[in-house]
C-alpha cells in the first residue's frame, strides 16, 4: 500500500474520532453545567478547552469560556484545528484524495456529513443549544465506521483505519479523566457538592454510565470511574482497550507474532499495554494520578509520531 494512502485513511479515522469525542463532551456537558450556578459554570466550561481545544487560542479569542463561546469554539471555528467543523472538514479532504482507494459508500457517507455541517448557522445553533448538532455528529461517524467495516476489504487499508481510531480515543480517554480528576479534586470547597454530578457527565460523555452501573452496582465514585475508563480490558471506551486495538492493528501490518515487536510503535504499544493490563487503580494513586496520565498521553503521541515515521514518510536520499 502506498503510504500516503495509509497516511490519509489513518488520519481520516482520528478526524472524525476526534469530531465525535468532542461532539460527545460537548453535548453532554453543556446541559449539566447549566444547571448549575453562574459561579460553578465558570469552573466548569474552562476544563472542556483544556480536553479538546487549545487554552490559549481560545483566550486570544474569547476573553471569558461560557457557553455560547465554548460551543463556538469546539464546534464552528474553522481556525481551531481541533473544531468539529475541522476535523471534518479534514477528513473529508483526505477522503477526496483516495476514492478510488474507498467504497462509494464511505466517499459519500463523509462527503454528506461534510456538506450537512456547513449548511447549519452557528448563530442558531448557539442559542437553540448543542444537543442537534452534536446528535447529528456522533451517529454520523458511527454511521461511517460501519459503511466502512461492512464495505472497506479488511486489509491493510482497513488496520489504519482501526490504528487511528483506537490511537486518538486512547488518548482523548486519558485526557478526559486526567483533566475533569484534577479540576474537581482542586476545586474550591464550595463547589465540591457538584462532585457526582460531574462524574456522570464524565461517564455519559464517554459513553460510559450503563456500563459503569452494570460493573459496580454502586454509585458513581471518582476512582471506579478512573479505573472502568483507564483500566477496563472490554469497555470500547477505555484507554486500555483502544491500545490493545492499536496494537492488533499494527500487528497485523507488520505480521509480528505475541511477545516481539518490528518497530519502535510496536515497542511502545506494548510497553504500555502492559502497564495498562497489570496496574491496578490503587498503585495508579499512590504513584501519582495525574503524573501517570500524563504519561500516557505522551506516549500516545509518541506511538503516533512512531506510526508516522515507520509508515508514512519517505526516508531521504542524500
């Protein structure tokens, strides 16, 4: 396979998981932080640009994070790259560079969800509120993945498409948690009531709350969450699972058989599943909660700068 052509079905995957992890928190978060007070809300809209936008990007545009200039922001704006409207945008573009590489299904699948958000006016979708819009998003890139399971030949080809997603939940998942554990953990003593209600929308965010019920028959306590979120070997969500899909991926690109690895991706993949598969939530804490997710993250990165290099890029001729 020509590596551009992995390179674009790799990254059309993490676009679109990337539209609908922040379709997913935004949609959520939105209607539970109103129904706090003012005081509370400011708390609480900050950490939603901490996970899936840039801080100071956001504050050169907008000096204060509300409602109406978060959903802008992680929705509409074409100059944040990490926006709903970009990440599609540019999975669509990578998508037009490929069709003949692609099933009819998925050109049109991405080519009408691009054309669907650009005829919604931010303005009115601001004031009605997220839940059309962010609704619209997450079935439409569920919708994709499955044009491109049951049309995509479950090649080489398709494993990219597999890395990418599994890779950019992983991270998004680790984030997540990393970011809501320390603003609630930190925040003043008189907001701490909000709490609960704050982990049910970490847990709804991700997709995640029946699971979490049906696994602990109790109510939700911040560190079970971390560990179904963190920890979980079958929940789709979990930053475990998406690495063990990352690393099946490569694995069966590369042919490499259980307990050896061909490239420095495949190394680091397995050095963190294996973190992931023996760590329990308890050590996680007293090592240092934060520090650990951390970590995770730039070791996401660093399998993702990995991926690159071993698949994407041409090595140069002197």
């Amino acid at each position: 396979m020509l590596s551009r052509i992995a390179d674009s079905l790799y990254w059309i995957s993490r676009y679109l998981e990337r539209a609908q992890e922040t379709a997913r928190i935004l949609d959520v978060n939105y209607y539970m932080v109103l129904e706090h007070s003012q005081a509370a809300q400011r708390l609480r809209w900050q950490p939603l640009i901490d996970i899936a936008g840039d801080p100071e990007d956001f504050h050169r545009v907008h000096p204060e994070a509300n409602s109406q200039t978060v959903f802008e922001y992680l929705a509409f704006r074409e100059e944040n790259p990490n926006s709903i409207a970009a990440c599609i945008a540019r999975a669509r573009e990578n998508a037009r560079t490929i069709r003949e590489r692609i099933s009819r299904e998925m050109w049109e699948d991405i080519n009408s969800l691009y054309h669907t958000i650009h005829r919604f006016k931010p303005s009115e979708e601001i004031a009605a509120g997220p839940h059309r819009f962010c609704n619209l998003v997450k079935f439409a890139t569920h919708r994709f993945r499955g044009v491109a399971d049951g049309t995509l030949p479950h090649d080489e080809g398709w494993q990219f498409l597999r890395i990418g997603s599994g890779l950019e939940r992983a991270e998004m998942t680790a984030r997540i948690v990393d970011v809501q554990y320390r603003d609630l953990v930190e925040a003043p003593r008189e907001f701490r009531s909000y709490d609960n209600h704050q982990w049910l929308a970490v847990l709804k965010s991700v997709g995640a709350y029946e699971a979490y019920r049906r696994t602990y028959l109790s109510r939700v306590e911040p560190e079970r969450v971390a560990e179904l979120l963190i920890l979980h070997a079958d929940h789709p969500r979990s930053v475990r699972f998406n690495i063990q899909e990352t690393q099946a991926g490569l694995r069966a690109i590369s042919g490499t058989m259980p307990g050896s690895y061909a490239n420095e991706a495949e190394r680091l993949t397995g050095r963190l599943l294996e973190s992931l598969r023996y760590h329990r939530i308890e050590e996680i804490f007293e090592r240092g909660f934060h520090q650990y997710l951390e970590e995770t993250q730039q070791t996401c990165r660093a399998i993702g700068a990995e991926i690159a290099r071993t698949y994407f890029y041409y090595a140069v001729t002197p």
